[in-house]
C-alpha cells in the first residue's frame, strides 16, 4: 500500500497494485489542494481583467498604430528609370507592407 504525488500540486494518489485503500482524510487534502489553486488563478486572471479594463491594453494598441502611422509616413516609392521600389526609413524593420525589391534602412 502507498501513494504518490502529483508534480504540480502535491495531490496523494494510490499506485496501482499496492491495494491503497482510497481515504476520506487523502480525498478531502486533495480537494483542498484543488479548490485552494482555483482560487489563485482566479485571482491572477482578475487581475489581469482589472489592467485590461484600466487601459493599459488599450494604450499599448495606440501607441503601436502611431508607430505603424510614423513608419508608414517615413515610407518613399521610388520609381526613377523603371524601377518601382518603396523604401522605409524606420528604427526596426516594418512588419508589414514590404514587398520583395522593397528597400529598408535602418535610421
């Protein structure tokens, strides 16, 4: 007869063929352990719910369309003798709107 335990949350089982009874005490410990995880992760996602409602997300997603507006204003086509090219001058490379041909310089 003999347990063992769960890597996360240290919850007791029997190991198969030892003929561990199964116990009210091991049983009720294990839920305790479940109901006191639920607990903190609800904790943790209402948190997060709290900073998403708060405009911390929302900021961070206008703050990243000016930068993609500034990049995409800081871009030039450039199409002297056949040549049909759009160049971007940006700290970082643009994640979008390159094409193969198109020229990147880092400012």
């Amino acid at each position: 007869m003999s347990y063992t335990t769960t890597t996360r949350l240290a919850l007791q089982k029997a190991v198969p063929g030892t003929s561990q009874p199964f116990e009210t005490s091991v049983i009720n410990s294990n839920w305790d352990k479940v109901d006191a995880e639920a607990v903190a992760v609800n904790t943790r996602v209402a948190a997060v719910e709290t900073t998403i409602a708060g405009g911390s997300v929302n900021a961070a997603n206008t703050a990243t369309s000016a930068t993609t507006a500034t990049t995409a204003a800081k871009a030039t086509r450039i199409t002297a003798s056949g040549l049909d090219r759009l160049v971007f001058v940006a700290a970082t490379a643009p994640s979008s709107g390159m094409v193969a041909g198109d020229i990147w310089i880092k400012a």
